[in-house]
C-alpha cells in the first residue's frame, strides 16, 4: 500500500473510532486510579499488582485542547523515524521493541502487566535487563509528549511502535487509544516476564501463552524479528536477522528456512550466524524448526506474506492491548 492511501486509512481509523468516544476530561498523567470522563477507574492492589476496573459514572465533554490530536501524533511519530546516524537509518524497530517490552509483561490470569500504565517509566522496570537501550527509544518519544501533552505515555508507545511497523512497509494496523499512565512504579511487573532469548520453545510457549497467545500468534509475531538488530551493549547478542532491517516482510520465515545456520564462534552469548556471517538468529528463533506446529506456521508465512501481515496485524493489536480494560471483545473500543 502506498504512502497516501496508508496515511487516509489511518485518518479513517481516527475518525471512526473517535465517534465511539466521550472524551475523558481527566489528564493523561492522572494514574490509573483517577477518576474522569465517562467512566470512573478504580485500583486494587491483589497479589502484589494492579487490578483495574471501570464503571459508568456519568458523562462529560471535554474541550478540544484536552483531546490529544492523534493524526497529528501519528505524523510527528513519523518525522522521528529516519536518521541516518541511527543504527540502519530508522529508529523503527526500536520503537517497535519499546511497544513490545511495555505491553509483554501481561499475565493473563493475574491481570498484571500489560502496555496501561506506561510502567516501564519507573525503577525497577526501567532496569529490567530485558529493557536494556530502550531508555533512547523513550527520550526520542519524548518530543512527541513535549508537543501533545494530554497524549499518555501508554498510548504514545504503542502508537509509535505501531506506525513504525506500519511506516516500514508492514500492514495496517487497528490501533486503539485510552490507555492511562500509572502515577509511579508500584505497579510495575516483576522481572522476568519477557522471554530469556538463550532458551527454547517450552520457554517461548510459557511466556507467550501466560500473555493469552496461541501457537500461531506466537509465530505470527515473531516475523517481527525481521526488523532491526541485535546489540552487544543492549542483549549482548550482535547483528540483524535479515538483510533489510528497515523493512517489514516475512523474510525473517524465509531466512529461517532457506538459509544455513551455525553457532557463530566470537565471545558471546551464544547465537547462530549464516555463512557470510553477517546475519544472524537467536536460539528462540532457531528453535522454532525443531516444533511441529511452529514450524507449520514458519513454513506458511514464508510461502505466503499476505497470511503473514493478516495474522501479524491481529496479533499485534492483540498484544498492544494486554492489560487494557475494553468492552465489546477483541474489535471493542477502549473503555474511555
Ligand atoms: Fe525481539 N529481541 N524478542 N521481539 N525485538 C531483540 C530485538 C528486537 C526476543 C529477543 C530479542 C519479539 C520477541 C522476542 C524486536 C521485536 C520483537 C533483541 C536484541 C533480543 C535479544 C535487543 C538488542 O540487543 O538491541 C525474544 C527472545 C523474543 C521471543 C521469542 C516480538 C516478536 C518478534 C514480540 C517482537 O515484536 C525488534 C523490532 C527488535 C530490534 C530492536 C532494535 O533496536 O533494532
């Protein structure tokens, strides 16, 4: 799809969904357990996280200047992605990383976690190791948030990461606004949510699984390793998984079967490298070969990048979302 027939769709999406909205006149830097707009939030501490539940209270309108210009937050996202002295020219993929880290920490049956909240602003989550270098990817947004205060942190992360994917070439994506940012780090998740790279499918089952995914999604996202690189200064780990890391395609299936892969011999973690030695794959995406039903949806997203983007689109909206109350299922609006 081109660039602005890409741009119209998602001013489409703007516009339809902010039909469905009554404006909330609480501001965005309010916690979860504020009150606002339409709905009233209320928090409740249970196990250790945050357990968030909306109800009807009444309604309000706000003042055009309290709604966030979201066209507007999608273009100056957009103007931030390339920079020539940045990695391979985008700041993408770590956007996308950024999205990914702050709503992957969701756990199904607790309820904690998740991309509401914005908690990767505060320690300890904010030194997580698995969050190592997304402090930059933070500071770069933050000119977005200087120019459309009222926009949250939640929602300004997942949005970038979404137009990332979107800009890079990937699908269109539903993106839904309303997520609200936690007021300090008491909700933070606790370390070790996010997948360990060294392991292997057991591993990548648990953790996706306790986010609610299926084995499909699992793969499905997983194309998103398409993007970007490894850092030895971030993960340790060094190099990208295919050879247009700025561009969003299933060539991540198509490395993964097509190319040759060794343990790479250097002193490091260990990962596997192609023949020239310039790509490379981590041990959770190597194993998916040695999975039946991974590798049934390996070889289908290879074959085929149209079922590819379909099912990513779904499956990262899906994962943008974790942890954000909605109402009316997967297609619902947020609660806001
Ligand atoms: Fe990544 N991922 N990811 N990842 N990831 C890295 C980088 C990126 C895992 C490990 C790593 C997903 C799942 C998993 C991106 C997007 C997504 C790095 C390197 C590691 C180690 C970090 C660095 O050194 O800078 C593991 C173990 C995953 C589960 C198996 C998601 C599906 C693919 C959910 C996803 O969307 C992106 C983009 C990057 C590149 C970041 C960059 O700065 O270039």
């Amino acid at each position: 799809m081109g660039v602005s027939s890409r741009t119209v769709a998602t001013q489409v999406v703007t516009r339809a969904s902010s039909t469905h909205r009554v404006a909330s006149s609480s501001s965005s830097s309010s916690s979860s357990g504020g009150r606002g707009g339409r709905y009233g939030w209320s928090t409740a501490s249970v196990g250790g996280g945050i357990v968030v539940a909306a109800a009807v209270v009444g309604v309000s309108v706000a003042s055009a200047e309290q709604t966030p210009d979201y066209a507007q937050v999608r273009r100056d996202i957009e103007e931030l992605l390339d920079d020539e002295s940045w990695d391979d020219g985008s700041w993408g993929p770590v956007f996308v990383r950024l999205a990914w880290h702050a709503s992957g920490t969701y756990d199904v049956c607790s309820h904690t976690g998740g991309s509401n909240g914005a908690t990767m602003r505060f320690p300890p989550e904010c030194n997580h190791g698995a969050n190592a270098g997304l402090a930059y990817a933070r500071e770069r947004l933050e000119a977005v948030k200087r120019k459309h205060p009222t926009i949250s942190y939640a929602d300004l992360w997942t949005l970038a990461g979404t137009v990332a994917i979107e800009r890079m070439g990937g699908p269109d994506i539903r993106w839904r606004r309303g997520r609200r940012d936690a007021a300090d780090g008491t909700a933070c998740p606790a370390d070790g949510r996010l997948p360990d790279a060294s392991q292997g499918n057991a591993h990548t089952r648990s953790i996706f699984h306790r986010m609610g995914f299926t084995d499909r999604e699992i793969v499905a996202l997983l194309g998103a390793h398409a993007l970007g690189r490894c850092h030895t200064d971030r993960s340790g780990y060094s190099g990208p998984w295919t050879n247009s890391p700025v561009t969003f395609s299933n060539d991540y299936f198509v490395q993964l079967l097509e190319n040759k892969w060794t343990p790479k011999k250097w002193n490091g973690p260990h990962q596997y490298e192609d023949a020239s030695g310039s790509l490379m794959m981590l041990p959770t995406d190597l194993a998916l070969l040695d999975d039946k039903v991974f590798r049934t949806w390996v070889e289908a997203y290879a074959k085929d990048e149209a079922l590819f983007f379909r099912d990513f689109a779904f499956a990262w909206q899906k994962l943008m979302d974790l942890g954000v109350p909605y109402r009316g299922g997967v297609l619902g609006d947020l609660l806001l």
